[in-house]
C-alpha cells in the first residue's frame, strides 16, 4: 500500500483516506491513486467512490494545494491522478499542464463541480486522460474512465518503447549507411588512378610509341580502352548517385533561357544521334519565360536521356528533343522517341537506384542502371522534376519541368525541396549580401562566382542586381550567422591571394528566418525588403 501523506486533516479521517471502506475484488491490484483537492468534503467523496468501485486494496494520498500536489505528480510515484476542479489560480487545467511540462507521465483524471464543455475542453487540451462531472460520478462511471486512462497509458508507454526502439534502429540503419556512403566513395576514389594509369599505358601501346602494333593488337587494345571509358563512367555515376544523396553535389543555379540549355548540348545531341543511325529533331517554343537552373546539370540529365533513346530505338528511329510552357510558372524539356517503349511495371521504378530500362538487349544490360536515378535527382536539385510517359511499341518521352525564374515564386519551390532533402533542416534564414565599393562588372561576376561555390545544394542564391544577392540559408539551428561568419572569412581568404588585389568587401544584412514547416507569414513582406536593400522593384502587389 501506498503511505499516504500525513496532515491535521488526515490524522482526523484516517478509515477514508487510507485503508479504505467496504471490500471489494479489485482488477488492479496495489492501485495507488492521488488526490488533489482543495475540499476534504469532495476528497471524502472521492474516496468512497474509488472505494466503491476498486475494494480497499487501493493507496490513498490526499493534497490540498496545487503547488503540493504538482511536486507530487512529477515523481511519478502514483498509478493515477486525481484532480478537482475546485483549486485556486487557473485550477485543474493549469496543474495538468504544469505538471506534463515537468515531467508527469501518468494518466490525470478531471473531476469537474461546473456544467461548462469549455473548462473540460480546455483540461482535456492541456493534456488529462478524462474529464468527469462529479454531479453525475458514480463508481461504474469513475472505474471505466480509471480502466480506459490506464490502459491508454499502458499502450502509449508501449507505443513509446516502441518509438524509441525504431529510432535507435534508423540511427544504427544511417550510421550503417554512413559507412557504406564512404566505403563507396573511398574505393570509386581508389578505382580512379589504376584506371587512369591503365588508360595512359594502353593509349601509349595504341599510338605506337612502345612499338610497333599490328591491326588484332590495335583492335584489342581499342576494346580496352573502351571498356576503361565504361568503367570510369559507373565510378564516376557512384559518385554522383552518393554526393545527391547526400545533397552535397556542386549546382550554380541562376537565369537561363531554355533555348540557351538545349542549344549547349547540341553538337553532343547530334553526335549521339548520328553513331547510333538515328535522326534528331528539335523544337522549342517561341516566346518562353526564362528559367532557374544549373546549366550543367540540366545540360547532363538531356544528353543522358538522349543517349538512352540512342541505346533502344536502333537504326531509322527518330528523337525529338523540345521545349515548351509547363504548368504552375514551370518549362518543359523533354525527349520523345519512337523507340519500343517501356512496360508499365518498368515504369513505376525506372528512376530507382540501380533500375535497367528492362529491355532485353545489350545496350540495356550496359552500365549500374543509375543514370535515369541521376538524372531524377539532377531535376530535383534543380527544383523540378523528372517524369516519363510510354507504353510498350509507342515509344516514349521523358519531361523534365524547370521552375521559371521569378524570385516571388522560386522562394517558396525552395521551402518545398527542403522537405524533400535527407536533412532536418528546421529552418530558413534570409540574407542580402551587398558589396561595398566600387566594382566592374568582371569583378561583380568573380564575386558572384565566389558566393555561388560557398552555398551549399540546399541553399539559395538569388541575384538582385549587378551588386545584391539574396541569400536563402537551409539551418537546423538557426545557424545564419555561423555560415555567413564561415562566408566571410573563405571571402578574406580569397582576397588575400588573388594577385590582382582585393576586390570589394561583402556584407551579409539579416532579413528574417521561416519554420520550414507550416505556412510561412510574412514571407511576401521579406522579398519586399530584400528588394528595398537592393533598390530593384518587387513583382508583389
């Protein structure tokens, strides 16, 4: 049995709040319960009730303050707590709030004197199991709401052991992957230099220049060299399929016209097309509103998407690779074959790690099958996405949207990619980054260039103007400061050695910082101040 707590008014009542009445078969054996009730009457009350319902193998202890009976309720010492509603202050709902805060983590049952849903909805809220009207409260009501409350403990306790476990297994399940990431990246890393050296060696042997080579051995060593080319490209594929994973790959987002981005892989395009015997067509809309996005990446995930419709559409297919106005402030780029398409269980995991197209072909059978993988993380990196329609003899194309650039627009597509990193990213801090000083334009574009290779895949750099850029910062902690100290400092550096002397100072001017989750208020009023600084006109009306 429980020691109940000894004062004046307990040493007078000892039979009520103690040992109990009547006895009775109890399910709950060694059930101890606290009372907290500023009324002895409606303590009395209580424990006839509890007595009524659970026989007298239960443990009593009564308080009468809030103060007393919060310092109790944290120890967790009890079974079940019982509050009345006619304590001072705030009452029973300030109590079970204060006491959750400081660590209760038993079931806490209401006794309510009033007839008001507010006062019960608002215990309830603060965290009790139960709310129950004392002037209906009978023994069968009291034993059911005790019942329920402990066994909802019993399964959240369970539910958090649960959790608990889960989480240390996802801890050891990512620091397994950890290891795997550097394992793969060390030997890739490894793999590099014997390849290049057999490379090196078999070009030297190819070209004459250890002696003479006649037509087979030049024939064998071109298979080698080929070969070497293959396996360089998987390892440099494992690579890049870690470094995206890991949001750490290399992109300099900025302006482009969607023209501009087609037209930069075209001789490559054309070189594909014509080995393989295919014909390629290009069509790309008038008028376009420009886009947000690294060139290269995009330049890649094109030319990969090109080279697969190279590898299944043989000779006499034809491509046609196109551009034109997407949905939702959005271009498309896309790749269309008349090739024999892809099933539709292919489908659904072609953009998979290590996913082959599924064809029962050489071409197919080449390579990690990490390219399609590559090129859908390449377009989300890039706030986009990768997506493909087909069906079996049909052919197939393969969309890639690309965000218009509209700084009003990019701002909230880059709280979305946050969601979608690897990252716990709680939060984004904004800063305008301004040169002091007087500054051409090559050295405007150098510190455009710095700023770009010192912001991370999840970061955001937008330019104002010629000489202001916002800076969207991805922070756990709301880190800003730190990254723009870090910026600053690799800028010192820079300016140090560049041998054509220093170029302007930097400086970072704070404009706020939005929870990545929920809705973002007062994110508009942002965009106005960063354009306020850098004296641009904003779109927003």
């Amino acid at each position: 049995m429980h020691r109940a707590v000894s004062t004046d008014r307990e040493r007078e009542r000892p039979s009520r709040l103690a040992d109990g009445g009547r006895a009775r078969s109890c399910a709950h054996p060694g059930l101890s319960v606290l009372l907290v009730a500023a009324s002895d009457n409606l303590a009395d009350r209580t424990a006839g009730l509890v007595e009524s319902a659970f026989g007298n193998r239960c443990a009593w202890q009564h308080t009468r303050t809030v103060d007393d009976g919060n310092a109790l309720m944290q120890r967790n010492e009890h079974d079940i707590y019982l509050l009345a509603d006619d304590l001072s202050g705030d009452g029973a709902a300030a109590l079970v709030r204060s006491s959750i805060n400081a660590g209760c983590r038993q079931p806490i049952i209401v006794l309510a004197s009033h007839a008001d849903p507010r006062l019960d909805l608002k215990a309830l809220e603060a965290g009790a199991a139960d709310c129950l009207p004392l002037d209906e409260l009978t023994p069968g009501l009291l034993e059911r709401s005790i019942r329920h409350a402990l066994v909802r403990e019993h399964t959240i306790k369970s539910a958090r052991g649960e959790i608990d476990h889960l989480s240390a297994e996802i801890a050891r399940l990512n620091s397994l992957r950890d290891v795997n990431h550097r394992f793969v990246d060390d030997a890739c890393h490894d793999f590099r230099s014997p390849l290049t050296v057999i490379k090196e060696f078999a070009a030297i042997i190819a070209d004459g220049l250890a002696g003479d080579v006649n037509e087979e051995q030049l024939e064998f060593l071109e298979i080698i060299l080929t070969r070497v080319d293959q396996l360089s490209q998987m390892v440099d594929s494992i690579l890049d399929a870690s470094r995206l994973e890991s949001d750490v790959i290399s992109v300099k987002r900025e302006e482009h016209a969607a023209a501009e981005l087609i037209d930069r892989s075209r001789p490559t395009l054309e070189q594909l097309a014509s080995r393989s015997g295919a014909k390629i067509h290009f069509s790309v809309a008038d008028t376009l509103p420009n886009v947000f996005a690294d060139a290269d990446s995009v330049g890649r995930i094109i030319v990969n998407l090109v080279t697969n419709a190279c590898k299944f559409i043989g000779d006499d297919g034809e491509i046609e690779v196109w551009a034109t106005a997407g949905d939702d402030m959005s271009v498309k780029i896309g790749i269309t074959d008349n090739g024999p398409g892809i099933a539709p269980d292919h489908v659904k995991i072609i953009f998979d790690r290590f996913q082959q197209l599924g064809q029962d072909t050489p071409a197919a059978k080449s390579g990690l099958g990490l390219g399609l993988h590559i090129a859908s993380e390449l377009a989300r990196v890039n706030f986009g996405t990768l997506s493909v329609e087909s069906e079996p003899n049909k052919g197939s194309t393969f969309a890639m949207t690309l965000p218009v650039f509209d700084v009003d627009h990019l701002i909230p597509l880059h709280f979305r990619f946050l969601k979608t990193s690897r990252h716990d990213f709680q939060s984004v801090s904004m800063a305008v980054a301004t040169t002091r000083g007087e500054a051409d334009a090559e050295a405007l574009a150098e510190i455009e260039r710095f700023l770009s290779r010192q912001i991370r895949t999840y970061d955001l750099l937008l330019g104002l103007n010629s000489s202001n850029w916002l800076a969207c910062v991805a922070c756990t902690d709301g880190d800003l400061a730190s990254i723009t100290t870090r910026i600053e400092r690799a800028y010192a550096e820079h300016n140090r050695n560049r041998p054509e002397g220093a170029l302007p100072d930097i400086s970072f001017r704070s404009i706020g910082s939005w929870a990545t989750a929920g809705r973002q208020e007062g994110l508009s009023d942002a965009i106005r101040s960063a354009y306020a600084i850098s004296d641009r006109p904003s779109g927003i009306h």
